[in-house]
C-alpha cells in the first residue's frame, strides 16, 4: 500500500533538547493515523515539520512517495491542515472565512458551498464567526483546511473542548471524509476513547521519540482479554492444552510466553493441565487493557535503551 507521509531519522533540536528525535514514522494511504502522547510529548512539532510549517535539524519527510526538497515542497499543497488555534476572523462569516482563504491560496471560490454544506455549516448565512459555538469554530477550521481538496488532513487536537455533541459530530464527518472521500487523515487528541473510535493505527510518542507503531488490530488483540502464560517451555504447553481442551486461538513470544484468547478455561484448570504434564509454570494471570492502560504500559516503559 503507497505511504501518504514517511519519515525517516526525523529529529528536531533547540539547543540541547530534542523535541523530536529519529522519528521513523509510517502513514499510509487510507489511513486514520491517531498520534498519542502526553503534553510536550512532541506531537505538535512532529505534525508542523509534516505540514512544512518547521524545518527539522535532521533526518527526511516523504510525501506521496517522494523526498526530493522541491516534490516536498509542491506535495504541501495537497495537504490541509489545522495546527493549535486556527486562524478565523471572527468578525467574518464562515462563507467570507473562506473566500480569504481561497484568495490566499489561489483557488477558485467555486468549491465553498459544497465544503460548507460538508461541514454543515451552509445555513449560518450572515451569522459572524465570533457568535459561533466551540464546535461551529471547529468545524469552520476543518472547512478552511478542506479548501483545494486535499489528499491528506493533518489536524492537531480537532476535538479539544467540545461537547459530546460536537465530538459526535466531528467523529461522523471525519469518517465520511476518510470512506466517502479517500482522505487520508493524520490526528492528534488526547481524548483516547474517541481516538479508538476513529483511528487504523497508531503511534505513541514520548519525550520527542516514536516509542511505538501500532495497527489498530494488532492493539486489539494486545488489549483483548486474555491468559497469560510463563511457562518452561511453550511449544511442549500447547501440545498438552490442545490435547485437553480443542484448537486453541493463542499467541507466543520468545520460548516461554504464551497468551490464550477466547477460552472460557480457568486459570486453575490450565495451570493444573500443564503441571501434570510435566511443564513447570511461573506465572499464569488474566491479562486486558484499555487503549488508556495501554498508553499508560508503553510510555511507562519507553526509553532510548
């Protein structure tokens, strides 16, 4: 599947402090790429170098399969973007909103009707933008990034401060624009409930370093419930436990850890099946987490070593 954004060695310094360092990030087409990581975590700066808006110290962006400087360069146009507090003039209406930016980037005023009955904003006729609620801003935002049709939105905490209406409303509309629209979206939101309702993948920084890239499949399965097995040999626990209770649905890693998934076995059972079998076992617990606990598991754990 063609990359929309890669990044390679991707680091950023001011001084002595790396806001990001050797980011290899991966986001591809089709994508709803959820970006998750505490304040400071340099998720900010990450999405302002992919967006042009910085130049990283070192290390390369790809855009749409290319990182020659000039490509990336003409490749930015076919990004929208909305980074921190967007830029509306509030004492405008959403349609003259958009007419300043259309004049700013050169493109034709035609296209504004049809963004603003997507974002459903076409019947705020003359209503000024500082009348508008949190989610009306937002959505006008999202309208302004929208402008020239881009293949790939990068929004910086869209859903900050909303109500669970206007979450509601912006979740509907960023799947539509992703199914409907082909747009490949990069998001950061600290609301990790609702990043598990949007997102494909996945990746979590910490303290400017990409800890981890996950897909979301592969964080269902880490977070599904589960049996967690240590054991002092796992190919020797499988064969006693398919022999007891069928074809089971498990994974290993390395020679002695063994997860079990949708078994309604209990832990006794198990733990006394493998012991009389031979298999010694030093620890065998229910395991399941949140996408929250997940988080929480890998920055807890992340470091440079």
């Amino acid at each position: 599947m063609q990359n929309i954004c890669r990044t390679k060695n991707l680091t950023k310094k001011y001084q002595s402090f790396s806001a990001l360092d050797a980011v290899n990030m991966n986001i591809r087409k089709g994508d709803i790429y959820g970006l998750i990581g505490e304040n400071g975590a340099g998720k900010t700066t990450l999405i302002k170098s992919i967006a042009g808006l910085i130049q990283p110290t070192s290390g390369t962006i790809e855009l749409f399969g290319s990182n020659d400087p000039q490509s990336v360069c003409r490749f930015q146009r076919r990004i929208g973007y909305t980074i921190e507090n967007p830029a509306l003039y509030v004492d405008m209406t959403a349609k003259e909103n958009l007419e300043v930016f259309c004049l700013q980037k050169g493109i034709s005023k035609s296209e504004i009707p049809d963004i603003l009955k997507l974002v459903d904003l076409a019947d705020t006729q003359r209503k000024k933008v500082k009348m508008f609620s949190l989610g009306m801003k937002q959505r006008l935002a999202l309208a302004v990034a929208l402008i020239g049709k881009p293949e790939f939105l990068v929004l910086d905490e869209p859903l900050n401060g909303l109500d669970p209406t206007g979450i509601a409303e912006l979740r509907s509309l960023l799947l539509d624009l992703n199914k409907k629209w082909g747009i490949t979206i990069l998001l950061s939101s600290h609301i990790l409930s609702e990043l598990h309702k949007l997102a494909t993948c996945y990746g979590i920084v910490h303290k400017g370093w990409l800890v981890e890239e996950i897909t979301a499949e592969e964080l269902e399965k880490k977070c599904e419930k589960h049996i967690s097995i240590i054991t002092s040999d796992a190919a020797k626990a499988i064969e006693i436990l398919e022999k007891e209770y069928g074809t089971l649905d498990y994974t290993t890693t390395g020679d002695n850890t063994i997860s079990i998934f949708q078994t309604n076995e209990a832990c006794a059972a198990i733990n006394k099946a493998l012991v009389l079998g031979g298999v010694d076992v030093s620890e065998i617990r229910i395991k399941g987490d949140s996408l929250e606990g997940y988080f929480e598991t890998v920055i807890g754990g992340g470091s440079h070593a």
